[in-house]
C-alpha cells in the first residue's frame, strides 16, 4: 500500500492554467539512426499554437541539440568530455532551431531561441533579463524556445538536465503549471522500464519525501535526466508555487489533454504559495559558494517558526565565499535545511560561528548584521 499522500486540487483546476512551461526530452525526439523526429516537433508545435489561441502564454524548454548533433556527427551514445558535449551542442541547436522554426512557420507562428546557462540565473541582473525577454516575447505572440547553452556552458555553470532548467524557468516567469513530457506515462510504484510497472501515481505532493524512495531508471544513452530529475523539478517549480504534470510524450494529444483536465500522467501539486520575486531568485540557485553545518537547534527554528539564521547555531564553515554570495544550510547529516544569501564573507562567518552577535564587535571589529542569513534572504527546504 502506498503511502504517498494524494493532494486535494483537481485536474480540472489545470484547464485554468495562465502561463504554461512546456519541457520535451531527448528520448521523445530524437533516433539513433534518423537525427530529430519532425513528426512529433510538428504535432507539438500544433498543440502549443492551440494554446495560445486560447489566450494562453508557453514557454517551450526542448532538449534534443546534443543528442542531434551526437547523430550528425555519426556518434552513438552521448560522449563524457565536455568539450565533445560542447562541439555536439553547436552542431545539434542548428538542426533543433531549424525544426521549431519551420514547423512554427508553417502555422504562421514566430519562434525564438534563448540560450542559457546556469550563471544567467544566478546573476540577479541577468535573471531579471532573462524574465524581461520572455514576458515580451510571450507578449508579442512568440513562443520562446530554451535550451541549456552547452555550447558554452563548463561543468560548474551546468544546470544538469532540462527537467532543472525547464523548472527554473517556470519560478522565473511566474508560471501556473510545468509540463515534462517524457518516455514514460508518468510516475509508477515501480520504474516500468525495469520490469512489470507498478500502479501508476495519478497526484501528489511535489514535496512528499515518500517520492524519493521509487525506484527509477536514471537515464537513456542520450539523455541526461530521469525521474529523480523529474522529482527535483517539480519542487523547484512548487517553490514558486506551479503545479508539475510528469506524462508521456508518446502520447497522442499529451499536452492538450492535460490542459482540458483529463487524468493524463502524474500531478505533482505545490503546497506552498508563490514566493516573492527575490526568493524565486534565491530558490532558483542549485550552485552555491559555502556551506553552513547546523545544530539541531538551529534546523528545528529555521524549519518550524520561519527563523533568520543565527551564527550561535552554526557548528562549522565551508567553502570561500563573500557577503552577498548564496550558501545552503545543513543538517549534521548534510541534509539542506535551507539557502539564502549570506551577510558575512567565509572568513568571518568562520571567526563567528557559535557564537552570539553581541560578541561580534569585540571580536570582528564591526556589527555588519545579527543575523548570518535574514529571513528575507532565506528559503528554507520542504522536509
């Protein structure tokens, strides 16, 4: 018997759904023989256009430019150097773009490009950008089309698949709903590609700690997600307060289907509201410059009463950072506890720790804050 528990919001509340991100993955349209499926770039491209005729707004994320370019350079599995990453990306994306754009032409749509990389989100004036381009293209009836910048993106600025990025991208446009349409019909008891599929997990709660003990198969030779993947989007998109639908792009009619609230993969549902702009940014940052051990103190009033974090409950410091960077808190088991932006550099934090403000200027010189993290900057992790 499962224990995850199924939320209250039904499918019909989807049909509602303003702003819409769309994420399509390697598996569905690509072959190791033929390149790019343009049959199914066309059929979804028609069913995103049906969309937005009905006073929609989507954002399409599409993988598909390594594993494009993988074929195009007669490569059968997805190599590990990233400068051969790098060179399949630049290939694949002409090939990629070419397909949006014509299939979008051929409706008389307009399509456009946009190319990031992790640095774009954690850069608060390039996320701010980022968010601008999109709301204006959404605006003048272009359907923005996102994929990670391989071309350029190193190891350290890598998002690490478009499930994150597709998630990154509803926080950032303040989307109502995310949609991973991949090779399976959405999340099961047990992964049906390893075996006979348990029942299929028609809802959830995106932060339900139950999801993360299914088992998962965790990637094709093309691809780099899988349901885990799937399970961090999905919380990174509740954060900023959107449901996630986990369904097949196989499928005929997958995308309109869930639009229209038929029972169509898994619903995973956000618990919280949608956060302020500045905690989107916060929450959207999966690369951080420190880490900060807590007390069990510490963690249970950060996790219960919505605390700022204190440096007498820090235990220990890692990493180098500066005033201003992110950090992530955790547990004594290395569990996140919460992220935010930090008020003292690594070296001070480290001088500090354990230790209440009122000693900060006779050991600091100086009071800048007396709080390490304020309750502002900070976004504390579901349990």
């Amino acid at each position: 018997m499962s224990l995850i528990e199924k939320p209250e919001i039904m499918r019909s509340s989807l049909r509602t759904a303003k702003r819409i991100v769309i994420k399509v993955g390697s598996s569905l349209l690509t072959d190791l023989e033929l390149g790019l499926n343009r049959g199914r770039i066309a059929d979804y491209s028609s069913q995103i256009v049906e969309l937005i005729d009905n006073d929609r707004e989507v954002v399409l994320v599409s993988s598909g430019a390594i594993a494009e370019g993988c074929v195009r350079l007669g490569w059968s599995e997805r190599p590990e150097e990233i400068a051969k990453l790098q060179a399949a990306a630049a290939v694949g994306q002409m090939g990629l773009t070419q397909a949006y754009e014509t299939a979008l032409g051929q409706m008389d749509r307009k399509s456009a490009i946009v190319m990031l990389t992790h640095e774009d989100i954690a850069d608060r004036q390039r996320y701010l950008n980022a968010k601008s381009t999109l709301v204006e293209l959404m605006s003048l009836g272009v359907i923005p089309v996102i994929n990670e910048n391989d071309s350029v993106a190193t190891e350290e600025i890598r998002f690490g698949d478009n499930d994150t990025l597709a998630a990154m991208v509803s926080s950032l446009i303040e989307a109502d709903l995310l949609i991973l349409l991949t090779d399976v019909d959405g999340l099961f008891e047990s992964d049906p590609r390893l075996g006979a599929p348990g029942e299929l997990i028609d809802s959830a709660f995106a932060a339900d700690a139950q999801l993360e003990n299914l088992p998962s198969k965790s990637k094709n030779k093309m691809g780099r997600g899988g349901m885990v993947s799937k399970i961090k989007a999905s919380r990174i998109a509740a954060a900023g307060g959107a449901h996630t639908v986990i369904a097949s792009g196989r499928a005929k009619d997958s995308i309109r289907n869930i639009l229209h609230g038929q029972q169509v993969g898994t619903l995973l549902a956000a618990t919280t509201d949608p956060l302020t702009a500045r905690k989107r940014w916060i929450a959207n940052q999966v690369h951080f410059k420190g880490v900060l051990v807590l007390d069990n103190g510490a963690v249970l009033k950060l996790r219960s009463r919505g605390s700022s974090l204190l440096s007498v409950g820090v235990k220990s410091v890692e990493g180098d950072f500066l005033r201003g960077d992110i950090v992530k808190c955790v547990d004594d088991d290395g569990a996140l506890v919460a992220q935010g932006v930090i008020n003292y550099s690594s070296d001070d934090a480290r001088t500090i720790k354990g230790m209440v403000s009122e000693r900060f200027v006779d050991i600091l010189g100086y009071l800048g804050e007396e709080e390490l993290v304020h309750r502002d900057n900070l976004i504390v992790a579901p349990v």
